[in-house]
C-alpha cells in the first residue's frame, strides 16, 4: 500500500500537509531525519504512515505520557495495533507486552526514555524486526534545550542495537543550536533536515501591560468571538480565573493535573465540544489537544521560555483562520519572573539535601533502592521537609542528569490484573472458596483476555455486578493475589520515582558543578528572551522569528507593535490632511474659527481645533483675534 493509500484508509484525508511527504520519503528512503513542525503541524503522521508503509515495528520515545496514551488509543480505534510501556507498569506486564511486540501484530511501540535506562526492554529490543525510531519532542535531548530531560541522552544507545534502522526525529520548537545538538546526541548518518517557517501568517500576537489583568481578559474574551484558552502560573489561579469570568457570564471552567482522571476528561471533551466556551489552564492543559477553532489563547503570567511561548500560543488558528495570542505582562510580573529563578535555583547543598529527603521519606537504607519504583506525591514531600517545589522540581532534574533517579510526569493508571494460575486451578478455587466464584465470574466475563495479559478493571463496577461494597471487592482481589491466581496492580495517578542506583550518602555523593553553572546560564538567557519580547517595540512575530534563526522576516502588519505603529502613521497622514486644507482655505481669505473649523473636512472637531493651535504656536498662521491668516 502507498503512503497516500495509507493516509487516505486511516486517517480519511486526500493528500499531505507541506512538508509531510518530503518529510516521509526522507525516512523511507533510510535517511535519519529531523523534522521541525510547528504544533499542530501533523508531526505523528510523519512516522505513523512509513512504520505502516514497512514490515516489522516502530519504537516511539515520547517523555508525555499522556499524549503516548491517547495516541495509542488513536491507532487502535483504526484498527492499528499499538502499545505503551512507561513508568509505573509493573515488571510482569512490561514482559507480557514486550513479548507482543517480538511475536505479534504489534506496529508501534510507545516507550517513555525512562524505560530506555531498562536491561529487560533493551535486550527485547534487540529480538523485534524494528522499522523505525520514531523520537517526539526530539528538542528534550539538548541541554540547551527549554525542557532538557536527561533519560533522552540514552537514546542513542539503541542505535548500537539496530545501527541500519533510521531515526526520525521530532520537534515544534529548536533553535539552530538545538537542532544541531539533536542530530549530534542521536549519532545521525546520512542525515536530512526539514525546518517549517515558524511564521504564522493568521495569528496575530499581543503584548499588554496592564495592572487590572482581569478587566483586560473580560475585554479580549466579549470582543473575540469563540473558543479560547487561557494560561495561568498554578492550579489556585485556574479556579479564581475561571470563577471571575462566570460570574461575568462567560462560560469557563478550570483544569490542572490534580484534578480527579474522570474530571479532567469531561472538561477536555466539554471544551472540545464547544459546550464550555473558555478553559482556564495551566500548562498541563494542551499537548496533544487536537482543537482547530481556538480563537484566542491568553497568557495571564510571563512563560518561562520563548519555546513554550510559542507551542502554548499556537494552539490558537489551527485551522488558519484569524486568532490572537495575548500576553498579559506589567512591570512586577517581569521582577518576578527574574526573582522567581533567581531565587529558586537549587545549590550543590539544596541537591544534596533534596536526594537526602528522597531517602528518608522511602525509607531506604544506604546502599537500598536500586531499580525501586516508588509513586511520588511531591506536594506531601515538600509540605513534610518545609521545601520550596520550584527549587525541588529542579533539584530532582540535577539528580536525573547525574544519574540518580528518574522522575515521570504524574500519570492515571487504571487497575489491571492477571490471572497467573492455569484455567484448572482457578476453577478448582471457585469450587472451594464458593464465596469467591461471583467475583472471579465477573471478571472474566467483563474482562476478556485476562489469562493472557493484564487487563483494565474497574472495581467499582465489578461491586455493582455482585453487590459487595468497593472496599471490598478490592480486598478480596487482593486476597486472590496473595493466594497466588492473580496479580493486581491498583490503580495510580501520581508521578513515579524510580532509583537508578542504590541510595549513597553525602560523602559518595558526585554532582556536575560544571553543568549547574550551564544551566544556570542557559536558564537566564531564556528568561532574558521572554524579557527582550515583552519590552521591545518591535515587530512580534520578527523578534520570534529572529529567535529561532528566521532572521530575514517581513513584519507581520497584525500585531500589537505593527498596529500601533500604522495607526501612528495615520495621525501622521491625517496631521498632513488637515495642514494641507487649512492652507488653502486660507490662501484664499482670512477666516474665522468657526469658518476654518467648518471647512477642513478631514478629522473631528477637537483635531482641527488641536491643529490650527499647533499652527499658531509654531507661527505658521497668524490671528488678529477675529480671523486667521498666513
């Protein structure tokens, strides 16, 4: 089948977007391949189409997990087989599924890079007919990079598994220096490059600085039909700005990570579906969203980077249609920005102290840990050892870098079981523990395949089948685990820690001084960035092009510099306008007041009146204190 039969039977569309099929034979033709796509750009199709177009698997490295998930669900739901493997699996379902993608249908592979760090998935690996390597949000692998993630630079590690396999790397955002570090960290041969212009044509950017930043986003949001979207700094701000806007009847509502699974799904799809008009956010809300009719997008605190300016901005006017991204910034906000990271980079101390913490709050011995996984609730943690999360955030990222331990985004993982026991067994127990046969009936009638693989449960619906309480039913799975028929995994919705190495103390302790200095460094100057857009009159869409390496832009005509700048010339034009009929009505005659007043066309009222005082202040024209004259 060809790419564009393929596209057609999957995916329902007649042809590519720019660049997409250059993009695809680069990668069909072998070439490894980095490709930059602004967001909403159709970035997946790149690798999804020729991993089909191929005998064997993709292998898909991806550090949001979220987005892994959904993407799963997506080329299911066409009938595609796909699967995830990321932190907080499990190691006898991780093996199932590996086993999957050796000896079954399996066409994609969705790892997280932690799982990269793993003997049991590199040796699998190396067993699995792969087609591609397929790297997401390929800009993670640079520590110049905005959003550095230390687990991508094990990456390359998988070409000595399968040197001749190609690598199609993927990115929205990446300076020239980034994109040059990505082909470097991913040992590229024969490489390719495709760069989409980070122009967008039909979104206008704004810069506001305002102190009544409510008032202003009342304003954009009643004079900007549609859909919208706005940004703010944490999860309080989400339900104080979305109630703001209620009770200014607007229809809004919030969303942040620690919001409840189910929750959060029916807001996402109540904001899709246009029944909820604003979605009040933070920066958890949008990868992977799929909405073109965003109208507006707005920033109600300064980003931390020009790169996460651009991706969150553009999620307005997908569909190429007229949007705006408004960036509401005042003086403090920007004392604040500076003070925030500053003040809140971590010291070779605060690191130390942080993986200390880590220890004691697992309760793990000197030399324990290794390979442990533990669910890290990091609001309990910094509340119990009185730290701040900005400064702890970053002390874990020192810590991945190092080599100590690794940190998953927090993930809602379903509850899922196993039947490890043989049909036989398991219908001997039921005859014996008589007590026990509805349950184990209803799991295997609701949930096929359970003696095969883990399979999703839902134990508040398995107590409403046989009429036990939730509690329960989950104690007596538990139970059945402990007799040895099944394994249970319940259910979890928190990041997860997991140690690389077994826990060391202090003195053995080896932090990279030399690489806190760099990001300390490369930190300011994306900060310096953000400062430097917000300040400068100057064209927004040529300072963001500037910045990544697009110095030859036109300005755009539509942003809030641009616009001022052409209303300032039309005071200017209409300035001349008047000038030129006050002239000739006094070329003519002397005229009274009223009499020029009434005669000069061009303008209103207190323009003129403005003017022909400018006038006489200059000595242009004169007045005997009834008419004027030249």
């Amino acid at each position: 089948m060809s790419e564009a039969e393929i596209l057609k039977k999957y995916w329902g569309f007649d042809s590519f977007r720019p660049l997409q099929s250059d993009i695809i034979s680069s990668v069909l033709n072998g070439h490894d391949t980095l490709a930059l796509l602004p967001t909403g750009g159709g970035k997946s199709l790149c690798f999804q189409v020729p991993a089909l177009a191929k005998e064997g698997i993709c292998i898909v490295i991806s550090p949001l997990i979220a987005l892994m998930k959904d993407q799963v669900e997506n080329l299911k739901s066409k009938g595609i087989e796909a699967v995830a493997i990321y932190a907080g699996m499990g190691k006898r379902e991780i093996d199932i599924l590996l086993d999957n993608c050796i000896y079954g249908k399996i066409k994609f592979l969705y790892l997280s890079p932690e799982r990269l760090l793993s003997e049991i998935v590199r040796i699998r690996i190396s067993y699995m007919n792969v087609n591609l390597i397929a790297v997401d949000e390929a800009h993670c692998i640079s520590q110049w990079g905005y959003d550095f993630r230390p687990p991508y630079q094990q990456i390359a590690e998988i070409r000595e598994i399968h040197p001749n396999v190609p690598v199609l790397a993927l990115t929205a955002t990446a300076t020239q220096f980034v994109r040059g570090d990505i082909v470097d960290k991913l040992k590229f041969k024969n490489g390719k490059i495709f760069v989409q212009s980070f122009e967008r044509k039909n979104l206008s950017y704004v810069v506001m600085d305002k102190e009544d930043k409510y008032r202003k986003l009342l304003d954009i949001v009643k004079n900007v039909k549609g859909s919208g979207l706005v940004y703010v700094r944490n999860r309080r701000e989400t339900v104080e700005v979305a109630s703001f806007l209620i009770r200014n009847q607007i229809s809004a509502d919030f969303y942040h990570a620690g919001i409840e699974k189910i929750e959060r799904f029916r807001k996402q799809d109540d904001w899709k579906k246009n029944k909820i008009r604003v979605m009040v956010a933070t920066n958890a809300f949008g990868m992977g969203i799929d909405k073109p009719d965003v109208r507006f997008v707005v920033h109600m605190d300064l980003p931390e980077s020009l790169e996460a300016y651009y991706q969150e901005a553009g999620r307005a006017g997908r569909d190429e249609q007229k949007a705006y991204a408004v960036l509401l910034a005042n003086k403090s906000d920007r004392v604040t920005l500076k003070a925030k990271y500053a003040d809140h980079f971590p010291s070779m101390e605060d690191i130390k102290k942080t993986y200390h913490y880590l220890g004691n709050y697992f309760q793990l011995a000197f030399g324990a840990g290794e390979g442990l996984i533990f669910n890290f609730d990091l609001a309990d943690f910094c509340k119990r050892f009185n730290v701040g999360v900005i400064k702890t955030m970053a002390a874990l990222k020192f810590l991945e870098h190092d080599g100590y331990l690794t940190l998953s985004e927090n993930i809602f993982l379903p509850s899922r079981v196993l039947f490890t026991a043989s049909h036989e067994d398991v219908y001997r127990f039921q005859i014996e523990n008589a007590g026990y046969d509805p349950l184990i009936k209803a799991i295997l009638r609701s949930y096929g395949g359970a003696f095969d693989q883990y399979v999703k449960i839902d134990e508040n619906e398995l107590a409403k089948k046989v009429g036990l309480s939730f509690s329960t039913a989950k104690k007596m799975i538990s139970n059945l685990e402990e007799q040895g028929l099944l394994s249970y995994l319940p259910q979890s919705d928190q990041p997860q820690l997991q140690y690389i190495r077994p826990r060391v103390d202090f003195v053995h302790m080896d932090i990279d001084l030399k690489y806190m200095e760099l990001r300390k460094k490369i930190q300011m100057d994306q900060i310096n960035a953000v400062l430097a857009y917000t300040e400068k009159s100057e064209c927004r869409n040529v300072q963001l092009l500037r910045y990544f390496d697009e110095p030859d832009a036109d300005k755009c005509g539509v942003c809030d510099v641009c616009l001022a700048e052409k209303k300032a010339d039309d005071q200017e034009a209409r300035l001349d306008r008047i000038d030129f009929e006050l002239v000739t009505l006094l070329q003519t005659n002397p005229q009274s007041i009223d009499d020029l007043v009434r005669g000069i066309k061009t303008g209103n009222e207190h323009e003129r009146l403005e003017r022909i005082r400018e006038l006489m202040d200059a000595g242009k024209i004169k007045t005997d204190g009834k008419n004027y004259y030249l």
